[in-house]
C-alpha cells in the first residue's frame, strides 16, 4: 500500500470491507423510506409510535458500540464483525414478518444492536490495515462503498414502491437479500493478528489519551446540534416534496456524499484532519443555515449535495482521526466511544429539535447553523491541541 503522494490502491480486504457495507447499507436504506409508511399506515401506528421506536433503536446502537468497541481490543475483530451483520440481517428478517408495531419495534431494536456490534470492530479493521500516512483515503474509500449503498437502496425502494403499486410487504422481503449475502461476504475479510491481552491485562481499563478525549469532548458538542436525517426529509415535506420527491432529494445527498468522501480523506492525509474536519463543520454550518432561510424547495437541490459535502468531510476524517490519536491496541475501545458519543448526542438532537419544531422547523436549523459556525471557526483557528501526537501517528497500521 502506497503512502505520500505515491499511487494508491485499496487492498484487497478493505475492498472486501466496503464490499459488506455496501450489501448492508443497500438493505437499509432501502427501508428507510418505508418505515414510516409501514408504521403509521399499514400497521396503524402513530407519528408518536414511530419517533419512539427509531429513538429506541438508535440509542441501542450508540451504547451497544461502545461495549463491542472494547470487546473489539481483546477479542478477534472479524467474528465480531460477523456477528453484528448476522444480527442485522435477522433484524430485517423480522421486519419483512412483522404485522403489528409492536414487532416493527423488535425488528429495529435488532437490527440496531447488529449495527452496534459490526461497527467499531469493522473500523477497527481498517484502521489495523492502514497506515497513518493512507488512513483518510482508507476510511474515505469505504465510507463511499457504504453510502453507494444508501444511493442504490432508495432508488430501489423507489423503483419496487411503483411496481408494486405501493405494495410494501414484498419490498420488505427484497431488503432480506442483499442483507444475508453481506454476511455471507464477511467470512472472506481476513484479520490481521494483534497482541492478544493476558486474562490480567482484560480486567484492567484501557488508558486513553487526552487528546482523544479533547476530540471526543468537540464531537459530543457537535453531535448536539446534528439532527437525524428524518428531520431533514420533514423539512423537505413541509416544503412541499411528495414521496418520490423527498426520496430523490435523499438520493442526491447520498450521491455528493459517496463521490466526494474519497477526495475528503485523500485531502485529510495531506494537510491533516482537523483542518479537514473543520471545514466540513463550515459547509455543514451553510448546509443548515440554507435549510432554515429558504422558503423555496427548489434551493434544496441545492442545499442537499452541500450538505452531502459535509458528511464526506468529516464522517470517515473523524474515524481516521481517532485512529490516529490513540494507540492500536485500544482502536476498538476508542472507535466504540466516538460511536456512542457520535449516537447519543444525535438522539439528543433529534429530541430536542422535535420539541422545537415549530410549523416548518426553521428556528432549530437556523440556531444548529450558527454554532456549527463557531464550533468551526474554533477547530480551525485554535484546535491544535487536538493534532496526534508525534509518538502516535507514526506507528504502523
């Protein structure tokens, strides 16, 4: 694998990797749209019910990482990592059966805890396999696999939604496959070996640096202000978008968000993450901002690839970054903190902006933009102290 300004080429189990994120998030994102059909509609559950049973799932994720994160530091990585996606896959299984709320609940509450278990072993991973100098191209490079799957899935929603003439049952039962055959590709990512702890060594608590924490500490602030993507969709329905109109837009998102997140974490290896990340809390801070002072949905096409720019600036920078501040034998651990971290204040966002929401929800946009601003102008004038250190970037992958 090549560094510097040489060529360079994903190896073979990174391209594995994205491969499963990709037949993963495909299955996801295919169901996203559907969901709130699902429960409101065909199984008569209200907005109420709805808002419940996706906070419910996402804060399973967030804590469920943070345990597996450490696990990932003292166990082998890849059946962690086959477990989550196995997991996952019988949540969507459960899904596609469900015919109550109720069982849509358990659906996601399992398919979350799948998503909890993969995630902080699977970076892991990549971080093992990379060196510091390649790391943002790496993690660049699968956040754009993932997030193709989040193209292909709503448009594939979208496609079966009108074949089916609304029929949601079979659509449900599509999103099985792609989710099974990303288990299925798991068992070709080869691990990497790692010092194995002693039995003494896992009943101590791993010592994490100050400056991870320092990051952490800017993440958790950020995440605050950061509100699901459900919220975003809402505001593109008050605006004036129907169904195919708002998973279109959502499409488009994801398409600047696929396509730039490489170029994002080449742009990170050479002149470092944090001025990176900075900038991607600026665009996110006009991305919002946009969202709040229009009153027109055609500014959203727009709007919406700015902030798909964002979320390629700094989704895979701030892993890579984790992995650069702290040692590798505690990567899981750290990975597993900046997850639940990054979840927990997303569920909080969405918490209170809900409550804030007022008519067209513009005054939650408006206030988020503004102090993503200062959070950036902080990162990038006077966030030094957040740069790894010497003695940890160059250590090897």
């Amino acid at each position: 694998m090549a560094t510097g300004d040489e060529v360079w080429t994903p190896d073979r189990n990174l391209k594995v990797v994205s491969g499963v994120s990709f037949l993963q998030d495909t299955a996801s994102e295919l169901l996203y749209p559907v969901l709130p059909f699902l429960v409101t509609g065909l199984l008569g559950g209200s907005a109420a019910v709805l808002g419940v049973i996706e906070g419910l799932a996402d804060g399973t994720a967030a804590a469920s990482k943070a345990v597996s994160g450490r696990l990932a530091d003292r166990r082998r990585r890849r059946p962690l990592v086959a477990t989550g996606y196995a997991v996952s896959a019988l949540g969507k299984v459960l899904l596609a059966a469900a015919t109550a709320w109720p069982l849509v609940g358990a659906a996601r509450f399992t398919d979350r805890v799948g998503k909890g278990l993969r995630g902080p072993p699977r970076d892991a991973l990549i971080a093992d396999g990379t060196s510091a100098a390649d790391r943002g191209r790496a993690f660049g490079f699968h956040r754009a696999a993932d997030t193709a799957g989040a193209v292909v899935g709503p448009l594939l929603g979208l496609g079966l939604y009108h074949l089916l003439d609304g029929d949601l049952r079979p659509m449900l039962w599509v999103a099985v496959v792609p989710a099974v055959l990303s288990v299925a590709l798991v068992f070709a990512v080869r691990e990497r070996p790692h010092v194995q702890p002693t039995a003494e060594a896992r009943r101590e608590p791993i010592r994490l640096p100050t400056r991870f924490w320092r990051l952490m500490g800017l993440i958790g602030l950020f995440s605050l202000v950061n509100f699901p993507d459900a919220l975003l969709l809402l505001r593109a329905k008050d605006l004036g978008f129907g169904f195919t109109g708002v998973v279109l837009v959502y499409v488009l998102y994801n398409l600047s968000y696929a396509i730039l997140s490489y170029p994002a974490g080449r742009l990170s290896d050479r002149l470092g993450r944090r001025r990176v990340f900075g900038t991607g809390l600026a665009v996110f801070s006009l991305a919002y901002l946009g969202f709040g002072l229009t009153a027109s949905p055609g500014w959203l096409w727009l709007i919406l690839p700015v902030y798909g720019a964002y979320a390629a600036l700094t989704d895979g920078i701030s892993r890579a970054w984790v992995s650069d501040v702290v040692p590798p034998d505690a990567r899981g651990t750290a990975l597993g903190i900046h997850a639940a971290v990054s979840g927990l204040g997303l569920l909080a966002a969405g918490l209170w902006a809900g409550l804030a929401w007022q008519g067209t929800g513009r005054g939650p946009f408006m206030l988020s933009g503004t102090i993503a601003a200062a959070l950036a102008a902080t990162v990038l004038l006077g966030g030094r102290s957040l740069d790894p250190a010497p003695s940890v970037t160059s250590l090897p992958g």
